[in-house]
C-alpha cells in the first residue's frame, strides 16, 4: 500500500484506514493536477501584473464617472434647449413686456383732443418743407443751417433736418424688413400715417404670452417697437414721462400730438400728414424748466393755418 502511495506520489505517510486510502487514491492525482497548475503557474501574462490591474481598476473607474457625467451633461442640454425653445416662444411677450416697463409712455394710446377752439395769430409766417403756416403774435422767426427755428419768450418752435423715409429710424427700415412685409398689411407699408395710426394704437398688454409666436402677437411686438421708436425719435429729450397722445386734424392734414402745451413740462410734438402723405413735424419746447410756451388754442390755429406753398 504503501508502495502504491509512492508510486502516485501520494503525501500520506504510515498506515490509514483502507477507506480514506482508497479515497486519496482516487482524487490526489486531479487534485495534485489542479494545485499543481495553480500553485506553479508563473505570471507571465501582462494583463494580471500589478501595475496593469491598478491601470484598469483606475479606466473603469474613468469610465463610470464619464457615464455619469456624460448624463449629466445630456440631461442639461436637453433643460438648455428645452429653455431656448420656451424662450424662443415667448420672445413678443417677453420683449413687449421689457419695452413696457421701461417706457411706461407705451402704454397710452391716442384719444380725441377735448380743447379745439382756435386762438389769434400774426400775420408773420415761417416756410419749412414745402409748407408755410402763420405763427402767433410773440413769435420771431428765425433759421439756423437749415433748420427752421421760432423764437418765443419762454422756449422755441423747431422742425428737424430731414423728414425723408430713407433717414427716419421708423419708415426707413419698415419697407427693408421681409418680415414686417409679412405681418404688416400692404395698406401700412405704402402709407406712412396709417402706419404711425396703427402703431400709436397698440399697447403692451395687447401682446399675450399664451399666443407664443402667432402672426398676432408678433405684428402687436413689431408695432410697439415702432411706436417707442417714434416716441423716442420725436423727443430728444425723452425723460420717460407719461404724456397724453392727441390725434389732431385740420383740413386735409391729421395727425397726433404728443404732450399738452397747457400743462407742465409744456414740451410738444406734432406729426401731420397731408392727402398726399407727405409728413411735416415740429417740437415745442425750451430750456429745463421753461414756463409755458403756447396755449393749446395758438397751436390749433397754427395747424389750422398750415397750407403748402404754390410753386
């Protein structure tokens, strides 16, 4: 027994019991196969060496952070486009509400003049335009480069340098818009005192937030915008003050009056336009703090005496 024990090259020494001999017999050899193979084995492979399983414990580890933050990352990209649709969305209510608050004067639209009884005037005149109108008793006309300029004791009547379409901030870049062609009616586009009229009558509450991107609300933002242009183009000095807008007519002129010349600051401005749609403008104000210039009455018959000058 003893001598077969050697001969597998059994470990067991001495005698044992016939049955776990017989056992040992049996399972040594694939055991000594198995332990030997383990026990022996030389590491020669480079990926079971040290450095190299640090090296892919430390890219597994790489992997799963950039899984995450990958994620991450998506998931704040899907929130950032989802934010600039819903802003895109809302861009006419978001900016007809900015304009709003910042210019409260928008929110004033045009009503009937109450006080249209006519006052004296002179029998001195001032020529601007193409057009010539008499000016009250305590105004001295006087021009400046091109500027027509009248005197009064406590401010002054002046008209701007230029009323082309091509130099106003309002009509000019109108007609280059393709899409202000789109939202506005052909009717706008081709008579400039209907499209003052139309913008004149709009206010911020008109544009809707719920309305997104309709053709409504965005003609109501295009023509707000153009109504603060207009606002701020016919005051220089625009101090952001509410001021009534009066819609005027005399003859075959109409037009809007911004400001009340009775009431303090006294500043006013008016826009006329003729059958033919020419447009004539003129500002009545002073120095800071100026006392009245004209009454309202002297300003109505100054419109009402206005008539173009036969060539």
């Amino acid at each position: 027994m003893e001598k077969r024990a050697v001969e597998r090259n059994c470990p067991i020494v001495g005698d044992a019991d016939i049955g776990n001999f017989l056992l040992l017999t049996r399972c040594l050899p694939v055991i000594g196969q198995e332990c030997t193979s383990c026990y022996y084995r030389r590491v020669e492979e480079q990926a079971l060496k040290w450095w190299h399983v640090r090296w892919g414990l430390a890219c597994r580890t790489i992997a799963r952070s950039a899984i995450v933050t990958g994620k991450i990352i998506g998931l704040l990209c899907v929130i950032a486009a989802v934010g600039c649709g819903v802003l895109y969305l809302l861009q006419p209510w978001l900016s007809s509400n900015h304009l709003g608050k910042f210019d409260p004067q928008l929110s004033i639209i045009p009503v009937s003049l109450s006080n249209k009884t006519e006052g004296p005037l002179s029998n001195s005149s001032v020529e601007q335009f193409g057009f010539e109108f008499r000016l009250p008793n305590t105004g001295i006309a006087r021009r400046f480069d091109k500027t027509g300029l009248v005197v009064f004791p406590n401010g002054w009547l002046e008209f701007p340098r230029t009323l082309n379409d091509g130099d106003s901030v309002i009509f000019g870049p109108v007609h280059s818009d393709k899409d202000a062609k789109k939202l506005l009616d052909p009717e706008l586009l081709q008579t400039k005192f209907k499209l003052i009229q139309a913008a004149m009558s709009v206010k911020p509450e008109q544009v809707k937030w719920w309305r997104l991107r309709s053709s409504q609300n965005r003609r109501a933002a295009l023509l707000l915008f153009l109504k603060f242009v207009a606002l701020t183009e016919s005051d220089s000095m625009h101090s952001l003050t509410v001021r009534p807008i009066y819609m005027i007519s005399s003859g075959e002129f109409r037009g809007f009056q911004l400001g009340n010349p009775d009431a303090p600051p006294y500043n006013t401005h008016i826009d006329l336009f003729d059958g033919s749609d020419h447009h004539l403008a003129f500002d009545i104000g002073g120095s800071e703090g100026h006392g009245q210039v004209l009454t309202q009455e002297q300003l109505n018959a100054m419109v009402g005496s206005i008539r173009p000058i036969s060539k």
